[in-house]
C-alpha cells in the first residue's frame, strides 16, 4: 500500500509545538505517526522492513520515541520558531534516523569519516566536515545545535586544545603553521591521529549529529579557542 502523501509542514509543526507544552492532541499524534510512515515509505521504497526494525508499524513506533527525544532535547531552543521551521528541523531527525537504522541494518558501523580509505596518511578536516550545503531554516537549526554542544566539545577536548589546533590547520587552513613543538613529523602525525579519534568519538558517541553540524562546531573551535591561541602567543 502506498503511504505516501504530501504534508502540510505548518501544520505539521504547529502539531510539534503541541509537545513542547504538553498539549500534544491525538490528532497530532496521528499525524506525526503518518508523516514518519510516509517518510519510511519513499526512503526505503516501499519496504520498511530493510531497516531492521520490523514492519511498518515497528518501524514507526521506534521513529516516533526517537524523534520525539531528540526534539525535546532543543524545546527551549526551538520553540520560538516558527511552525515551518520547527517541521523542516523534525524532517531531518527522521531523515538521520532512517540513515541511522539503515546503516546498523547493513551491519556498517556509523562514521563520520566512512569515506577515507585506511591507507590515507592523513585525514583531511574537509573528510572530517564534509561540505553540505543546506536551506537556509536547516542552516538556522543546524547552528542552535552547533551552539548547544560547543561548549561540551571544549570540555571535552580539554587539554587538547594545542594538539586539536594544529590538527584543525594542517589539514584545513596551513601546514605551515604550528601550535606546539613536535620532536619529529612522525609525532605530529601521531597526536593528529590521536585528537582525529577524540574528535569522531564525541560526534559519534557523546551527541551523534549530522556532519554540517560538526562543521560548524569545528569552526566554530577554530574562530573562537584556535585564533586566540594564535595570536596571543
């Protein structure tokens, strides 16, 4: 049976900003609930199953708790937006999940940098935080999430900060410049392997976000802790 149909996005948002305040009505949960099917619909062409969750049904009742938490976690964030917005950022939940699920399916572990060969000597920051270019009510969500985590990822990467900054230039911005004096290319090339690791486990593991995410928490580091550091020394 053909699930798919087009939908209202205000409407559906509107039904969204129904959870913020806790007024979620049984209408609006049935619209969610369809607005999920009809997306796992056209994403795995018509079988739902391939994403290892079951049938139809299965598939949607883990899509709609998932996405649910992870919406929620940007209530304060997001619910001053208008409705449009609000349902072009719940668009793209369902769309990472479905991806999520269809990967674990095929048994590939989830990685940021999927892509890079194991022979590459040395991860490019672009690998890392590939381009993406994204309408612009996602580029507006993408940066309250980038700006929702940044300040854990500086946490995170704490004491690292050197290693990370010359990381971040070698493969981004100059090779040329140094953050901190390694004893030899070959320790310098171990402590960017080092850092690169921390870095995908925080993206992977800690908050699991989209790459354009990442990009903009990278830069975000580069502009903010990666420039002071470079010009105060």
């Amino acid at each position: 049976m053909n699930v798919w149909k087009e939908y209202d996005l205000s409407s559906l948002g509107k039904c969204i900003k129904g959870l913020f305040n806790n007024t979620l009505s049984t209408l609006c949960a049935k619209q969610i609930r369809e607005f999920i099917a009809a997306k796992v619909y056209k994403k795995t062409y018509g079988k739902p199953e391939n994403l290892g969750l079951g049938q139809m049904e299965d598939v949607v009742d883990e899509l709609y708790q998932e996405s649910i938490e992870r919406i929620l976690k940007f209530k304060q964030k997001l619910e001053d937006f208008e409705p449009l917005q609000i349902a072009t950022y719940f668009n793209r939940i369902i769309d990472n999940l479905i991806e999520d699920f269809r990967k674990a399916s095929e048994k590939k572990p989830l990685s940021i940098d999927g892509i890079v060969k194991e022979e590459d000597d040395e991860l490019e920051l672009l690998e890392v935080i590939p381009d993406n270019t994204a309408v612009t009510s996602e580029e507006i969500f993408d940066k309250v999430v980038a700006h929702d985590i940044f300040e854990e990822f500086k946490n995170y990467m704490n004491g690292k900060e050197l290693d990370l900054c010359d990381f971040i230039y070698y493969t981004g911005y100059s090779k040329d410049t140094q953050f901190r004096e390694y004893p030899s290319a070959d320790a310098r090339y171990k402590a960017h392997q080092r850092v690169r690791e921390k870095i995908r486990k925080f993206f992977e593991e800690v908050v699991n976000v989209s790459p354009s995410i990442v990009k903009i928490v990278i830069e975000k580091y580069k502009s903010e802790i990666c420039d002071h550091i470079r010009f105060n020394k």
